[in-house]
C-alpha cells in the first residue's frame, strides 16, 4: 500500500513539473500572439495596395514578363511551404503540410514537375525523414519574422523565376497559415508569380472610365522594379500570419494541456487519498483485531 502511494505522489510531482512548463510556454505565447496581430494588421493594407497597384499596372502593360504573363505549357512549378520552427502547437504545422501535400499532388497530376522551397524546422524534417529533394531551406525565425527574412526569400525566388534557362519555374505557389482569428487559423495556398486577379476586386462599370498609364523609361523598366517589392510584400505578410497563427495555436495547445495536466493532478491526489485513506483503515483493523486477541487471551 504504501509503494502504491509513493508512486501516485511522483507521478503528481511529475505531471506538476509538466504543468509549469506548459504554463510558460501558454503566457509566452500569450503575450507574443498580442504583438504578431499587430504586426499581421499593419502590414496586410500594404500588402493589398500594392497588389492591387501592380495588378492595375499589368493589366495596361502589353509587356511578356515573369509578373504577368502566363505561360501556355508550365513545366516548373515552384511551392513555398512556411511551416514552424517548433511544435506543440496543435495541429498548426500538420494542417499546412497536408495542404503542401494536396497542392503538390494536384500540380504533379497536370504534369508540373515541383519544386519546394521550405521555411520552418517542421517542413525541412518532413521532406528530410521522407527523402525527398528541395531547392532551398530557411529556419530560425518563424515565430518573429523580419522583413530581411522576406527578402531574402524573395531573391531567391525571383532569381530562380527570372533565370534565363529553359528548366526555370513558371509559376510560385505559396503554402501558408492565414490568421482569422484567436480561434480560427486556416490554410491557404496563394499562386504569387504570376500575378493572379486581386482578392475581392470588382471589375469596373461600364460607364467608370479607365485610368490610362504612361510608363517611364519603359514598361519593362517599371515591372522589373515592381517584381521585387511585390513579392518581398506579399512574402513578409504571408510570414507574419504564418507567425501569429503558430502563436495562437501553441497558446490553445499549451492552455489543454496545462488544464489536462491540473485534471490528472486532481485525480492522483484522490487515488492517492483513497490508498492513504485504505491504509489507515487497514492499520486501525489490525489494531483492533490484535487489541480483541489480546483481551480474549486474558
């Protein structure tokens, strides 16, 4: 009896080491989420605006560049998968793998060949343990972007689309985590190269007038500068709800588990109680029973 009360109390010191950390990493996660929203809601006007300018801009250019033209016979295809640098954070990074893995599936079935561009120690692991060959990798800052972690991400992309060569990609998807809420964070894949209609832009009425644009020095000119900063935009907000969506997720997963972890806590202590509880009885008994011996010796 008594071994079996010694192991519930190291299983309640356990569960309670378990419960301070899980509490931590919740209030951590708590007081970063506040900062990450922020960021998400000053950067995703911008992001917009200058969508929504360089797709008014391609639309009046007769220019054949990488931004705006899309080719009849797409061979490459590139996928940007932002994943987490950690876990415990629920199903945060599983969902946008699964996401990956449906958009590559898709893209292998019109017969693009892919290519995978990772970010995040979760998505380098899955296609690492799964052997499989990516073009480039970027870790170490998923929870708290910069806008160099973008550019640099962008170059690279814009490199590889710009290139010369006949196997250059043709089109860059991106595989992301859209921030929706606290409680909602949805996967989602963008097609950012080459540009796609704007989310939620309306087509103009037939008496609205048309804005006509002159382009100095030339309409390549201004594209060729326009390429970098949109995708550098569109790329740092993509990152920046990636990172506030990990944030919220690691909170809930750390909040069920710091209250799954009080709730086994309450049980062991009652299982220990209840053998603490039998033991007493046991011993007061055999009190009793040797007392009652003694007397019927006498």
């Amino acid at each position: 009896m008594g071994a079996q009360i010694r192991e519930y109390r190291q299983r309640i010191r356990s569960v309670s080491a378990t419960k301070k950390i899980t509490r931590a990493m919740e209030l951590m996660a708590a007081s970063r989420v506040v900062k990450a929203q922020q960021a998400v809601r000053e950067s995703t006007p911008y992001a917009r605006a200058l969508t929504r300018a360089v797709s008014a801009v391609a639309t009046f250019s007769n220019e054949d560049h990488p931004l705006t033209s899309e080719k009849e016979d797409v061979k490459q295809a590139a996928v940007l998968i932002i994943a987490a640098d950690r876990g415990l954070a629920g199903g945060y990074n599983s969902n946008v793998l699964k996401e990956s893995e449906r958009l590559v599936a898709r893209l292998v079935d019109e017969g693009k060949e892919v290519r995978a561009y990772l970010v995040g120690r979760r998505a380098v692991n899955f296609y690492t343990f799964r052997r499989r060959d990516f073009v480039a990798e970027w870790t170490g800052f998923t929870e708290k972007p910069t806008f160099e972690n973008a550019r640099e991400i962008g170059e690279k992309i814009v490199a590889d689309i710009t290139d010369p060569d006949p196997d250059s990609i043709d089109e860059v998807h991106v595989v992301y985590t859209r921030f929706v809420s606290m409680v909602t964070q949805e996967p989602q894949v963008i097609r950012l190269l080459p540009l796609e209609v704007v989310e939620g832009e309306e087509k103009p009425a037939k008496e609205d007038l048309l804005p006509l644009y002159s382009f100095e020095p030339s309409a390549e000119g201004v594209l060729d500068a326009l390429l970098p900063k949109y995708v550098n935009a569109r790329l740092f907000n993509c990152l920046l709800q990636a990172a506030a969506s990990e944030l919220a997720a690691r909170q809930r997963a750390m909040k069920s588990a710091t209250d799954n972890a009080e709730e086994l806590i309450r049980k062991y202590t009652r299982l220990a109680n209840q053998a603490r509880q039998a033991e007493i009885t046991q011993e007061i008994s055999e009190i009793v029973g040797g007392a009652s011996a003694l007397a019927e010796s006498k």
